[in-house]
C-alpha cells in the first residue's frame, strides 16, 4: 500500500485524515482505491472524463506526475504520494 497525503481541503472525506494508505500499481488506481474507501474523493480529484482536474496536483515521492506519466504514473508499495490542490489569490 502506497501512503497517501491529504491536503486539509479534501480531509473531511477521509475522516479528518492527513495520511491514508491505498493500493493500486498507478495513480489512477489509486484514486480508485481512495475513492472505494473515501466516496466522495475521486469527483474532487478528477474531472467526468476521468483525468486529474489541471488545479490538482500530485506527486509521487517528490516528482509531479505531469513531468511523468500522468496518471499511470507507477505506484510502488513503500511510495507517497501528496496531493496539492493549486492555490490562487493575491493582486
């Protein structure tokens, strides 16, 4: 099972949860199994089609999955991934 950070946005789906574990060999098997766990989770994550909406970041042990394979990005037992939602604000 990959360990999973969860940012405070997204934590009233996981019973106020900052760490949960989840298993899949992608991220988006993963989000599957966070979704099956935490219903609720995948439709702030993803768009209907599926794909990681644009302002959600994730990054599997420090790498954005953009700059790799998206969301089949591998996933590895002893990994963590951290999901970002993208701030906005300011002048």
């Amino acid at each position: 099972m990959a360990t999973v950070r969860i940012p405070s946005p997204l934590r009233r789906y996981t019973n106020g949860q900052s760490k949960v574990e989840g298993n899949g060999t992608t991220v988006s098997e993963l989000i599957n199994s966070l979704e099956t766990q935490f219903p609720g989770v995948k439709s702030r994550l993803c768009d209907e089609s599926g794909q990681i909406k644009r302002y959600v970041n994730v990054f599997v042990n420090n790498a954005e999955i953009r700059t790799l394979q998206g969301s089949e990005t591998p996933v590895g037992e002893k990994d963590e991934v951290s999901i970002i939602p993208a701030m906005a604000g300011g002048r």
